[in-house]
C-alpha cells in the first residue's frame, strides 16, 4: 500500500484540484442553504476556495447521504391523457458523475461496509458506491459520545476509506486505500511518507485498546426470545418518543419507503429514508399493526442493530458515532441499552 | 441485481368474484413476450402490483404456473393501490413486479404426500394457484383434501370451480360457510369445525393452512388432537411491503424477512418468531 505525505497547504490544492473533475463535498459546520440543486443535507461543495475544517467526532451529518440519497429516483412514467406510452415506466438515468467526500470519520467509513451487505443486490446503492471516493481523516480526539472501539471499529482505523489521512507534526501522512483513491493522487506531486512517521502510525494503532468488543459479541449468540422478553423494553419503551431522529443521523440505519409522486402529469417512484420509530412502518391496509405500541417499535431499533442484523449478515449494525447518543431528546444511549442487554440471563 | 423496475402487463379480464363487489380477479398480460417467457413461478409465491401514480401493493399470485400466458389476481379493495386498481377497465396499463418470496413445497416437502389445503376467506387466492399445480401433476401426491369456507355462499371465490373440483374424485371438497343461507345445501360451519369433522390424517401428510389469524388459531387444535405435528403444517405470513426483495426491512418479524424467507413457512418456524406479523 502507498503512503504520502502531504501538508495542508497541499491538501487544499489538492481538494481544489479534485473539484475541477469531481463534485467534492466536505462537511458543512453551518447550516446550508436550503434546496441548492445536487445538495447532500449536512455537508456543502467544495468548489475552489476555502480551507477544511473538521469538528472533533463524527460529521455533523453522515456519509449515507451519499450512497442512498433521499429522495432517489426508481422509475419514471408519464400519466398524460392519450399519450401512447401513458403509464409505462422508465428507468431513470443514474448520474455517472464521481463524487468526492472529504473529511470521512473512520466510523463513517465502516457504516458504508456494514450498509453494503444488505443492499449487495442494489442497483442504486452499488451505482452510488462505484462513482463515490471517500477521503477520511482519522480521529486524534474522540468525544465521550464515541465508541467505535466498542462496535470493532478505531479511531485510527482506515477501513472503506479510499485516501485515509493521518495527522503528523507537520501535516498529514496519506494511506491509498484503493484504485479509487491511487486516482485520486495519480498526477500529483506529492513525496512518499517516512518511513518513522509510519512505524508512528502503527504504533499509536497498536496503542489503541479494543474496549469490551469481544464482551459485546457474546450477544450475538444470546437466545433471541430472552433478549426479545426482557424487561428492559417497558421502561425504555416508555421515554422513548419515537421521533425517529436516531434513525436519520445514523449512518446504518437503512431502511426505506417507496411512493409515487405525480407533478403536472409527469410521474416517478421514488424511495427516501424511513423510520421503524413510526408507527406507520408496519402498520397493514387492514388496520392491523404488528408492532403498534412504542415500546414494541423501540425494541425493535435496538435488536435490529444488536441482534436481527448480526443475525443475518454477522457484525452488529452499528459503528459507535455516538450522533444517536448525542442527539436523543430523551438521552436514550444505546452504550447503556448493550449494558443492560449483556446483562439480560 | 434485484430490479425495481415492474414488467408492463395490460389487463385482460376483471371478473367480479363476490356478492359485495370488493373482490375482483384480474387477468394480466405481459405486453412484452421475452417477459412472458422470463416469468416462472411457484404457487405461494406474490407479487408487487404496480400502479403508475399511486405505488405498489403485495398480491398472492392466484394463478398457477401451469396456466401459461397470463396471471391471475385476486384483489381485496382496501386500500390506496387496491381502491385505484378496482376503477381500472380492461385494457389498461399496468406493471407486475416479482416472483417474489419463497412459495410452498411442492415439488419438496409436498412430493408424495397427501396433501391437506385448509383456506378461510380471500386467503383461497395462492391455495387455488397451488391445487391447480397439484391437479396438473396428480399421481406426484397422495390423496388431496381442500377445506375452504367464507363468510356466505356469495362471499365464495372461484366458484365455477369449486363446482368443476366437486365433479372430481380425486379430491375430497369440503365447502362450507359460516351460517345458513337460503339457497345453500353444503354444509355450515366454521372452518375450524369442518376441518375437525373432516379429521385428515397426518400419516405421510402435509397441510397449508391460510385464512385469517384466528382461523388458524382455532383449526390448530383439532388437528393436533388426532396427531398433526407443526412441521407438518405450512401457513402464509404478511407484513407491510415495500420492496419485496429483503432491502427495506418493512415486513421484518423480529430476524426473519417475510418476504425474503417467506411468505411461506412452517408452524414450528413461526412459533420461533417474536409476534410481529
């Protein structure tokens, strides 16, 4: 594997560079203007100017945006009276056009690997990925809502990251993590990294204690109808109030909703992000909801990530961000909802 | 890759089937003909029917895969897709998205056995597909018992061929409805009953059982008293749809995908499940 080193005022020509070719967008630390054409909610465009600045912890918003934007196109149809093709529908065009995330957590990162293994049959997810390069920045300092070391993941970890950039004293040092990210640096003057700066690297990585990951595998082989009774639930049930803001921040919450939307006879299908917060979810044409109270639909979130995931495809579906942590109204945190589930006999 | 994309079908036929209008049989037809080729069903499997403008619902396929060149539906109007699909005429536009699920064993767990269908209600609509399938390759099963009951004698579906079944010594036909109804000599009773009165045997035996949760709830006893065991017993399951291909997560039952590993499973598989359906 290449690794460069690179200083920041190469990183900003570098950025500049790739926004001649590429969308490339980096965090937006304030709130963007609404409705900008090909926006991705969270984070703005990098075009030419402006040095990168990154927050400590997760970005504000994460990367899911861009392999499963909302709303995504399906099909499209005409609904015109005595049109000849009235109501056959049409697959869109998918955009070809490469994408440049800059400013990628580690945890961020792994969502979009975890995120991979049920949408592996997706047409749009996968078009998505092919034309999206990730360039991540490790994380020097972690907040007291992250534990991606918990979720298997690092602070320091490069994983799904096409250029991972770690700082040095005096810049960064740069591990090209795929063809994706070597096109990234091809044509670039930048000199190889020290040989001292990586064994740094490995060092610290090694330094890097992998918390009580092991301890929360052991859930995974839990009897699923012990975990599902426990009597944890009510009481979590009960402050939860099914906002559903968990569910949009996370980067590994992926489900969605289909609908028709019809615009002056112009018509396509589309799917955005949804919710199992929402009662809506589940609810059947008949007026019968398998999981119509809250605490059955809060559970259902937890296990989801904790149990029916791993079950299904093996590592839990989620990273350690924290944003849910964060965010919560009711400072639900899911570290304590592990506790108490390792806990459950 | 899984395709969101539905296969264009214009409809052929709509027969009204009950006495309430709310349930009509739609005949489609592919209007491309390597998609009428590509299309390959097992009974018990569904299907996303598609509407331009107002999105897609999951339907039983009702038709069998012996009865080439067309499929069938049968359609409850409930909801916002179904209402829509109801004002449709013949001649209209529509799309078909699937084969979707897993559909029932027939040509595995079902071969050789005698075969028991129990149905409530509109559930009739896959177990129809499956008799048909069954019938068309006959001495591949034992003996073959149906059990189908409705709320009245015109709440009844596909009657002109529960008439042509009866006609046939090679299935044992038990038709029944809920209370007396002038006009009706059959026999009356809740399915439940029937299928006690019946009492199939389990030896060498399956049953699909489909109908509402509480037929299923009150026919399972009777069949155990007399020995019927929950791997013998195959039920249909349904939860909200949206994508039909084990990506959204809407039809989840704790783990388990009902339209992925579904809608088809045992009754020993669905007590593992939370209940969530």
């Amino acid at each position: 594997m290449k690794v460069l080193k690179v200083t920041p005022a190469e990183l900003d020509a570098m950025m500049q560079q790739w926004s001649k070719a590429h969308r490339v967008y980096a965090p937006a630390l304030v709130k963007q203007p609404a409705a900008s054409p090909n926006c991705a909610p969270g984070w703005r465009r990098v075009d030419g100017s402006g040095a990168l600045t990154l927050s400590t912890g997760p970005t504000p918003a994460s990367v899911k945006t861009f392999f499963f934007p909302q709303p995504e196109t399906l099909l499209t149809y005409t609904l015109e009276n005595n049109h000849p093709d009235k109501g056959l529908m049409r697959e869109p065009e998918k955009s070809k056009e490469m994408q440049v995330v800059v400013g990628v957590r580690p945890c961020d990162a792994r969502s979009v690997l975890l995120n991979n293994l049920p949408y592996q049959e997706d047409p749009f997810f996968q078009a998505n990925r092919r034309r999206t390069a990730l360039v991540g920045f490790t994380c020097d300092q972690s907040l007291s809502t992250c534990f991606c070391t918990q979720m298997g993941g690092s602070p320091l970890g490069s994983e799904g990251l096409d250029l991972a950039f770690s700082r040095t004293q005096d810049g960064f040092i740069v591990e090209v993590g795929s063809a994706k990210g070597e096109a990234l640096v091809t044509g670039l003057d930048l000199a190889p990294a020290d040989e001292s700066e990586i064994t740094a690297l490995a060092a610290r990585r090694q330094k890097e204690v992998k918390a009580s990951s092991t301890e929360l595998d052991t859930l995974k082989g839990r009897e699923l109808g012990k975990l599902y009774d426990a009597p944890l639930w009510q009481p979590l049930g009960e402050s939860c109030i099914n906002c559903g803001a968990c569910t949009f921040i996370c980067p590994t919450c992926y489900c969605f909703d289909i609908q028709d939307e019809v615009v002056r006879g112009q018509g396509r299908r589309i799917r955005y992000w949804d919710s199992c917060m929402f009662p809506l979810y589940s609810l059947h044409t008949s007026g019968h909801n398998p999981r119509g109270q809250k605490v059955q639909r809060t559970r259902n979130r937890f296990l989801h990530k904790l149990k029916y995931f791993p079950d299904r495809f093996g590592p839990f579906s989620c990273v350690g961000c924290g944003r849910c942590v964060q965010d919560c109204p009711v400072n639900i945190d899911i570290r304590e909802v592990m506790n108490d589930l390792l806990a459950v006999e | 890759m899984i395709s969101y994309m539905p296969y264009p079908v214009r409809i052929d036929d709509i027969v009204v089937e009950t006495e309430d209008g709310n349930l009509k049989t739609f005949k489609l037809v592919f209007e491309n003909e390597t998609h009428a080729k590509a299309w390959n069903h097992v009974p018990g499997q569904f299907a996303m029917l598609s509407l331009a403008g107002q999105g897609e619902m999951p339907i039983g396929i009702a038709s069998s895969p012996t009865e080439e060149g067309h499929l069938l539906f049968t359609v409850n109007r409930a909801g916002k897709v179904s209402t829509a699909l109801h004002q449709m005429n013949i001649g209209d536009r529509m799309g078909v998205r699937g084969p979707l699920g897993n559909g029932f064993p027939v040509d595995t767990a079902m071969k050789g056995k005698n075969i028991v269908i129990i149905a409530g209600g509109f559930a009739v609509t896959t177990l129809r597909a499956t008799l048909l399938s069954l019938l068309a390759r006959r001495p591949d099963y034992g003996k073959i018992t149906f059990i189908y009951g409705a709320r009245t004698p015109g709440m009844l579906l596909y009657r002109d061929e529960l008439k042509q079944w009866a006609q046939r010594e090679d299935i044992d036909l038990h038709i029944t409805i809920d209370r007396e109804a002038p006009g009706w000599d059959g026999l009356v009773g809740f399915v439940p009953t029937i299928a006690g009165d019946v009492a199939p045997s389990p030896d060498n035996s399956v049953a699909l059982i489909c109908g509402p949760p509480i037929m299923i709830k009150f026919t399972m006893p009777p069949l155990e008293k007399i020995g019927w065991t929950d791997d013998q017993v195959y039920l249909s399951l349904e939860n909200r749809m949206k994508c039909g291909e084990g990506v959204c997560c809407h039809c989840n039952v704790g783990p388990t995908l009902v339209c992925k590993d579904g809608p088809v499973f045992t009754r020993s598989q669905v007590k593992q499940l939370p209940i969530e359906y």
